[in-house]
C-alpha cells in the first residue's frame, strides 16, 4: 500500500511541478513581449437572465453590438444591434 501511495505522492508531485512552470513561463512571455496583449476584439457589454436556463448577451464586437442567446438546447445568435 505505500508503494501506491507514494507513486500517487510523486505523480502529484510532477504535476504541480509542470503547471508550476507553465505559469512561470507564461508570465515571462507576457513581461518580455511575446504574448502582449493586443487590443480586444470582442467584449461583454450585458448578460440578462431570460429564464433560470436562458440568458441573453450582447456582445461588442468591433465597435458593433451583437445578441445572442445561450444556455438553451443550442446557442443563438439574433442579430446586429
């Protein structure tokens, strides 16, 4: 039973290590320049509740507004505002 423990220990160990380092990388890449963030294309403006599934979301889009509905059986897209 230790055995076990100890490679779940390990294997645990190795995980935390790798995301550790992703995120140091990550960080790095956004200091040094390589992932700059560019400015946002799309942007939530509202969400309302339509009922308890449903909800309503108007996106900003390159200036221009969109709807959409989500949360029901499929995603919708309505319209330009």
């Amino acid at each position: 039973m230790n055995g076990a423990v100890g490679q779940w220990v390990s294997a645990a160990a190795a995980l935390a290590l790798v995301l550790g380092l992703i995120w140091i990388v990550a960080r790095l890449a956004r200091r040094g320049g390589l992932a700059a963030p560019g400015p946002r294309r799309i942007r939530v403006v509202e969400t309302t509740p339509i009922d308890t599934r449903r909800r309503a979301v108007i996106l900003r889009v390159d200036g221009r507004d969109a709807l959409f509905v989500t949360g029901g059986p499929q995603d919708c897209f309505v319209g330009w505002l």
